[in-house]
C-alpha cells in the first residue's frame, strides 16, 4: 500500500515447479517421438482435452488434482478454455457455499435460463452464463453501464472490494449518476450497484484465472495425448512425496501404463519412458533412498564405459566407483529390485554384497597397479570366481517390506494381493473410489494397517492415527 501511494506498481513472481515438468514432458515427448510441442501454439478446442478433464481424470493436472476439484469437472464439463478459466475462479469457499457455482452449472446446461441484468451486458457476461465470476467484469459493466474510465473502475473494483462505507456511498453516487447520464433509471442503477457489490465479495481476478487455466490446459493436452512422458516428468518432480508418487502410480496403473522398478541398467535419475515401449514407466534412480545424484552420475559412467549395459552382477560392482558408491547405496538398489536382470535372489545379492564388493575392488586395484610378467608384459590376475551364498529369496511379505524401505512404497507387489478375494468381499467400495462417493454415504472398506502413530490430545486423552492399505 505504501508502494501504491507514491505511484509504484506491485508485482507478485510466481515460481511453478509444473513449468518444469512441462519442460520435462516435452523434451521426452520429443526424444521419443521426434514431435516438438510449442506449448503456446496449442489448439485451445482439443477434444481428447476436453474429454479427459470432463470425466474427471484431473490427477496430476495443475490445480483440479483434489477430490472436489475433480468432482465439479464431472459436474460442470467444460468444454472450451472459458468453461476451464471460470472453473478455477468458481472453487473457492465463497462461491461454492452460496450457489453461485451451482447456478453456472444449471445456466451453462440450459437447467436454467441465462438472465443478463441488461441487454447492454451480454458480451460481457455471456462467457460465464450471465454469473458475475470476475472483477474486471465488475470493472468492465461500470464501464459500459455508467460511463466510467478504466482507472475510476479499478477504483469502484477496489472500493467494493474493502466495504468502506464512506467509500461505497462516494462510488454509489458517482455510478447512479453515471448510469442517469446514459438514460438508464436511478432504481435500476441502485439495483445493478447492490448486485456488484454482492459479486465483488467473491469476485476473482480473471488475469490470474487465465494465466493459470493455460497451465491446466497445457498439463491436461499432455497427460491426454502423451500420458506416459507426461506421468513420468510429473513423478520426478514430485519424487520427495511418497503420497503423490502412490497416487500417480495408482493413475497409471489404472490407464494400463506399467510402473517397472528401478533397473540399474536402464534407469536414469528421473522417471523414464523407453523409447520403444511407451505404455511403461521405469522408476528413475532418484526415487531410491539414500541414493544421491553423485551415486547416479556414477552408475551412469560405468553403464557407458561398460558398453551401455552390465552383463553380470560381478561385472557391475567392478565397473563401479566405490569411492561414489558406498555399501549403503548398493543395498539400498538390491532391495528395491534395481538387480533383478541378474535373475539372482535379492536376499541371495544382499547377503553376498560385503563379500562381492570387496572382490571387486581387489580386482580394480590389481588393474590399476597393471601387475606385470617376468618377461615383460601384463600378467593375467586369476581371480577367483564370486560365490554369493546359497541362500535362496526372502518370503514375499519381507521381499516386499524391503522394497518399501527402499522406495517408500511398494511396486512390484503387494501383501494384500495374497487377501484380495477376502478384501473384495468385505469390502463395499476399495479406498481409491472413496472420493468419488457422496460425503453422507455409508462405506466398508478393508485392507491392511500399514502405519499406526499414537499420541496425546491437549485435553490428555489418547487419539491414534492409522493408515489403512487395500
């Protein structure tokens, strides 16, 4: 306000982690299929656009991934870039507690006739169906209702805005005679004021709106045509929350994408879609824990001196940099599945680690003293062959506890599969369609409990919070 006084303008600079994953998208899309997308050249009309906001499947799309986002995209169907821009200033408290979304809902599906306060007015609210959604709408009828300038709208926006009832009797009277001056009654005038300032309450800033709903356009056009490029730029980005990673994995699942677990000898830091199957995603080295891109930059050299693939689990450890790559790192990779090519046993790999790596790196430094012969030349360093133990696979339920400790989920299995029929019949809705099902319904659902944290209220009392998995 200070800034203002002295004739300075303020301006907010908003930092999108969703630009980078575009960017991200795009590059991948482009890599694999040699299409370069000008996000800014977009056709704004895309039917596979439409269609997939329209049925809800906003996940990981900018600003309607929540439940009840999700649910008004199936309640409103937008289906042009307006329809997507008022979406976004419509979900807020205000709006949705007073009936004004359900109205435009009603007025856009013809349930109700569209009514303009007057004719003059069409243009300017016939994109939102004759609601008030926006303020430069407010500005734009004191315009072309009253005769004001732009600068004296912003004025009247701003003073409806802060309620000041010295500042609203000034505006009143400036507007009534305004609107006289252009033939129109005083009790109209009076009426079309009292309806402004009602809207200006809820009224949302249509630049900001837009901007945003470009953003949401653009993550819907990709998760639409490119759905794996564009699920895997978002999962690396989202890779540090556990909680949306499950949720998208859940997505692709369901779309019929293949979420593979890490592979030391094909992944790269990110999520990754190959080139020549692009219904998979592979989990990128990043998501393991422990693993830092020090260890990965490592991995990814000795991949490439090895000829762009490891042959044998003993070949890798010998490729590898031990001085970036601790003992840590590696079980973290066993555990996770990141050398299941090998065809060996996890337990069997983890269990033989200590042993193998310390043979790997005997064999690193005899190469690196180049031992030679009596007469000369390099001698041969006869190494005995790697022995891991005879131990077998862990049962699936530890198999798969491990690889949560590694990821944080699971992925390539799940203890409740061994009960699904039994959760399925006790069961009357599984948790993932619980957003879905209307607030005041009764539900059953069953799983596992997975985590459990106790603690005290401040009135003493004991209170748990529990995480159920199906």
């Amino acid at each position: 306000k200070a800034a203002e006084s002295v004739g300075l303008i303020k301006f907010d600079f908003l930092g999108l982690k969703t630009l980078d994953q575009l960017r991200d998208a795009v590059k991948m899309i482009h890599r694999n299929t040699g299409e370069l997308i000008d996000l800014a050249l977009l056709p704004l009309d895309d039917e596979a656009t439409f269609k997939l906001l329209q049925r809800g499947d906003g996940l990981g799309v900018f600003q309607v991934e929540s439940s009840g986002m999700r649910e008004l995209l199936t309640r409103l169907l937008p289906s042009n870039i307006d329809d997507l821009i008022a979406l976004l200033a419509l979900y807020r408290p205000g709006p949705l507690s007073s009936g004004m979304v359900d109205n435009f809902i009603d007025c856009k599906h013809g349930r109700k006739a569209i009514e303009y306060p007057h004719p003059s007015l069409e243009t300017i609210l016939k994109p939102t169906y004759g609601s008030i959604v926006y303020q430069e709408q407010v500005m734009q009828i004191a315009q072309v209702y009253s005769g004001y300038s732009l600068g004296g709208a912003d004025l009247l926006r701003r003073a409806m805005g802060k309620k000041k009832k010295e500042e609203m009797d000034k505006q009143r009277s400036l507007f009534v005679e305004g609107a006289v001056g252009k033939g129109h009654t005083e009790d109209a005038a009076n009426e079309l004021f009292d309806l402004l300032a009602y809207f200006a309450g809820y009224g949302f800033n249509k630049s900001h709106s837009a901007a945003y709903g470009m953003v949401s356009y653009h993550t819907a056009y990709l998760k639409a045509h490119h759905r794996a490029e564009y699920m895997a730029a978002l999962m690396t980005i989202e890779s540090s929350n556990t909680d949306k990673v499950l949720a998208y994995i859940g997505d692709c699942k369901r779309a019929g994408l293949d979420v593979l677990p890490p592979d030391i000898n094909t992944s790269v830091h990110g999520f990754d879609v190959p080139a020549d199957k692009r219904d998979q995603i592979r989990f990128g080295l990043a998501a393991v824990k422990g693993v830092g891109s020090g260890a990965i930059e490592a991995i990814i050299e000795a991949r490439e001196d090895a000829g762009g693939r490891f042959k044998t689990f003993e070949g890798c450890l010998e490729k590898l940099d031990h001085k970036r790559i601790n003992k840590k790192v590696l079980e973290s990779l066993v555990k996770c599945g990141a050398f299941d090519w090998t065809d060996k046993p996890r337990q069997q790999l983890l269990k033989g680690l200590p042993g193998a790596v310390s043979s790997a790196q005997r064999t690193q430094a005899d190469r690196a003293s180049g031992q030679t012969s009596l007469f000369g030349g390099k001698a041969a360093v006869p190494q005995p062959r790697l022995r891991l133990p005879d131990v077998g696979e862990w049962p699936l339920s530890t198999k798969l506890s491990k690889e949560r400790e590694a990821l944080g989920f699971f992925i390539t299995g799940h203890p409740v599969e061994a009960y699904a029929s039994l959760v399925e019949r006790a069961a009357t809705c599984s948790i993932d369609e619980l957003v879905h099902v209307r607030a005041d319904t009764n539900v059953r659902v069953a799983g596992m409990v997975s985590a459990m944290r106790q603690i005290k209220t401040r009135r003493g009392d004991a209170m748990a919070f529990v995480t159920l998995e199906d």
